[in-house]
C-alpha cells in the first residue's frame, strides 16, 4: 500500500492542514489542479471534542466517526473528493486510530453534538466502552515498548486495536472513506500501534473506488507517523514494509543544512545514504504540522528565504514522496487556527498575487513553491546529473535534460558558467518570476549549444535559487 495513485505526471502532496473542505475542493478547482499538484492531505474529518479556544490540536481527540467537524459536514467531504478527483487531485485523510479523547472537565461534547464520557472510557457515539480500551497508565519511558504502544499519549484514551470490535469499527470508518472517493490515509500516531495489528486492518479495507476514476484492485495508499531518529525501541523498519512511513529525518537533515550547519556539498548524496528509507517508502516534508511549532532545526515558514531554498531542494532531488506544509499563522503550539467570532474556521483570502492574506500562510502559494511542483512534473523519471559544487555551499544539478536547479547558501556571489544539460535556448527562472504569455518576470538564462549557461544568484538576491525546466522556455 505504498501508491498514492497520482494522476498524470503529478506527484506532491499539500497538507492543507485545518481548512474546510468547500475551501479545498475550490483550491482543487481554482489552483492545485491547475499549478499541477497530485493531492491533499485534510485534517482529521471524523468527529472530535469540542476544547476552549478551539486549538488546532481538538482535532486529534475523536469522539465519534461521524464525519462532522470544523472543516465541513459528510455532504461536504464528499463534494470535495468528488471535485478534487475530477481535477485529477487526490485526497488522503489523516486518520485516528490509536486513541481517542482525553478527559479534560468530565462530560465531553463533540462537533457533531455527540456526548461522551472519556473518564470512564464511554463512546456512545461509536459505540466504545472501557474494554475497547488498554487499562490507563502512562507513557513515561520511550524505551519500553509496552508503554509506547499501550500507555496513553498524552493521556488520550488508548484503544486496543487487538480486540475485534476495535478492529471492526476502524475498518467501516476507513471504508466509509474510502467509498466516498479518498486515495488513502496519513495514520496518525502509527507507532502507538502494534505494527501486526495495523497490518490486519489496512489489509482488511476495500479497495480504491472505480467509480471515482481508481484502477481495479487498487490499494488505498497508507502513510504513518513514525517519528523515529534512530536508536528507537520502535522503529520505522517495523512499519515501512506495511506502507510508506514519516521520514523526520530528512525533515531534521534539510533543516540542518539549509540552517547552514552542513555544507550543501553534502548533499550530493541524499537519499538512503544518509539513513533515510528508501524512497518509495519515505512521506518526506521539509517541516509539518507538528516539528514546524517544536522549535529546533526544522525550518518553517518563519525563515522563509531559507525555506523556500530547502523546499526547492526537496521538490528537485528525485528522493521520497514529496509532501509540501500549508500553514496558519501561529505564535504558540496551542494557537487556534483563523476562525471568526462564533468560532468557526473561515476561509483563505486572496490578494492580486493569489497570496494568502487574512491569517492562512499557504505555502503552497508561493511562487517559489508552487513552480517548483511544476518542475517536480517536468523532470519526473530523470537522473541527478552533472553534480557542481563550489567546495561549500553553491551548488547545481542537471535532471536528464529537462531540468536544471542552481542554490546559493553562501555570504557570496555564485557567478559561473555552468553545464545545464538542456537544449539550447531561452529559459525563464521559474524562482525569480513567471513565464506568462511568453515573457518572462524573472530572470532569463540562456543556454548555449553546447548546454553551459550563465547563472547568477547573487547573496543578496530576494531568493537564494534559480531554476529552469523545459515547460518554461521563451
Ligand atoms: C500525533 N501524531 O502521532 C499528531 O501528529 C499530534 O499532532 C498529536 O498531538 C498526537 N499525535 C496525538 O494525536 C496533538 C498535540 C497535543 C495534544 C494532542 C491531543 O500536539 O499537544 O495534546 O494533539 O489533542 C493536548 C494537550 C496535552 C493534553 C492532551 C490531552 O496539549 O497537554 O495532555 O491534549 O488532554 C494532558
Ligand atoms: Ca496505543
């Protein structure tokens, strides 16, 4: 279950993490399908617990699997996959297997109005009693298996995915999923999980639907959270086998680098010789929903001249299964995301240049960010070729002879003649602008015969990339 069944050439994947599904099925329309993305990954979309101040993080307690949250009701969820499918743009749900709500003040009450009594462990809305449920202890020691996977984290009620009413009920709920057209799942909190257990239900589930335009006997693809930084009691390597895996490595490694704690040199040889996972098998991110408010290495949209270079990084070396953050703004881990008075999510606007405005980062709506999808498509199948580095940070590659990505993350000028590897001609730098009706609004490259160019990325340039494909040449 390791396909995520992409349309066409496509092939990133945007967390568009707390929107509603009208707004995504509108982006699927208006943008991702268009600017050539392969999917979305939504926010939780069965029923939670309604917390004060509606943190972003409510979401990760269900209470029910009424598909009824801040992001939309079933009616809506269904439309959007109908219309992201139709655009060619696949979605995947983040899914809660491992637990359910935690106590905070008693009674709980869910956004589908459904009432529960976490304390006792009662889930009516399901139906879930207390011996759906591994006895409460906590997680205190991450090296004890037992702990991890029948502990409670963060005290959320920790289901016991071995007994066949548990096993049952994820299944219908991730079949109901999958009848109304979804492409797969992030699973949340996989290595909570016994990793038997969790191969018995993803082999359990139905196939991918026909009737919204997948093959036959196509598997719905499966992604799990496993933060492991290795020399972890549960490891990725328990998982990956079952289907692609969290690789928070990378996450660290790119942060690392772009952060300039590493010379860019170094990454000539990305991939699995760094200790990631193979990269069919690793869901890689420059930051996501969780590390992007952990301080740290990671980088976010926070610093984003270095961002934008790691995420032009990430989507040009052929590594991973791309996965692109879209975020709220934010100052602490429990900020709530953009919602009116009545404490409803509201939705992104726009201005001239499509950029977010009004408390939505959307990332994914950078130029920067967006055209370097489109450079992922155009150069898809292709080796890295002709490697250039500088001894430091400037560095360049050649995909085949469709692409070509120069970075500069040194306090000076990169000013060479490089080997571009493509035919000769004109082409516009997709970082510094866009190719519209023939003109360029960045900067041109011209390449020669014999397929050198001048490139320059000066220090002081807004961006530290250039980069140039064949689906933009003058
Ligand atoms: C995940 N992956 O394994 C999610 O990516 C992550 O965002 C989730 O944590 C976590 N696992 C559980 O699904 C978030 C958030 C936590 C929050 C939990 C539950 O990062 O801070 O915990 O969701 O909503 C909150 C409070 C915590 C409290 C807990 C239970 O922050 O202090 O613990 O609720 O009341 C007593
Ligand atoms: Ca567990």
């Amino acid at each position: 279950q390791h396909n995520p069944h992409w349309w066409g050439n496509r092939n990133t994947i945007v967390h568009l993490f707390e929107w509603q599904w009208e707004d995504i099925a509108e982006e699927c329309e208006n943008f991702l399908g268009p600017r050539g993305f392969a999917g979305v990954q939504v926010s939780p979309a069965n029923e939670n617990i309604v917390s004060p101040g509606r943190p972003w993080w409510e979401r990760y307690q269900p209470i029910s699997y009424k598909l009824i949250t801040r992001s939309g009701n079933e009616e809506q969820f269904a439309d959007m996959v109908r219309r992201c499918n139709d655009v060619g743009v696949r979605i995947y749900v983040d899914v809660l297997l491992n637990h359910m709500s935690a106590d905070f003040y008693g009674q709980a009450v869910g956004t589908a109005g459904t009432e529960a009594d976490p304390a006792t462990k009662s889930f009516p809305g399901v139906p879930y009693t207390a011996e759906d449920f591994h006895p409460s202890c906590q997680i205190y020691d991450w090296n004890d298996r037992f702990q991890i996977q029948q502990c409670e984290l963060v005290g959320l009620k920790d289901l016991d995915q071995s007994r066949d009413h548990v096993r049952t009920k994820l299944i219908e709920f991730l079949d109901h999923l999958i009848e109304l057209g979804v492409a797969g799942f992030r699973v949340d909190a996989a290595k909570h999980m016994a990793s038997e257990d969790l191969e018995f239900i993803y082999g359990s589930l139905s196939d991918l639907k026909t009737e919204h335009g997948f093959p036959h006997n196509a598997r719905p693809f499966i992604f799990q959270e496993v933060i492991d930084h290795g020399g972890q009691e549960v490891s990725r390597e328990e998982y990956n086998s079952l289907g692609a895996v969290t690789e928070f490595r990378f996450s660290q490694e790119i942060g690392n680098a772009f952060r300039g704690n590493n010379a860019l040199k170094w990454l000539q040889s990305w991939g699995t010789d760094w200790g990631f996972l193979s990269s069919g098998q690793a869901l890689t991110f420059v930051d996501n929903h969780d590390n992007q408010r952990d301080g740290g290495a990671v980088l976010t949209y926070k610093t984003p001249r270095q961002y934008k270079m790691a995420t032009a990084f990430h989507l040009a070396y052929p590594y991973g299964i791309s996965r692109v953050m879209s975020s709220f703004a934010f100052d602490d881990h429990d900020s709530a995301p953009p919602q009116n008075a009545q404490e409803e999510l509201i939705s992104p606007e726009f201005d001239s240049d499509g950029a977010c405005v009004n408390g939505w980062i959307c990332e994914h709506r950078w130029r920067q960010i967006y055209n370097m999808v489109g450079f992922k498509n155009a150069v898809r199948d292709t080796p890295v070729t002709n490697w250039w580095d500088n001894g430091d940070s400037q560095i360049a590659f050649c995909r085949g002879s469709k692409g070509f990505i120069a970075i500069n993350n040194n306090l000076y000028n990169l000013a060479d003649t490089l080997q571009t590897c493509l035919p000769a001609g004109v082409y516009c730098d997709v970082i510094s602008g866009d190719l519209i009706n023939g003109s360029c609004s960045g900067k041109s490259v011209t390449v020669g015969n014999d397929g050198r160019a001048f490139v320059s990325i000066g220090s002081n340039d807004f961006d530290g990339v250039l980069a140039i494909h064949v689906d933009a040449k003058l």
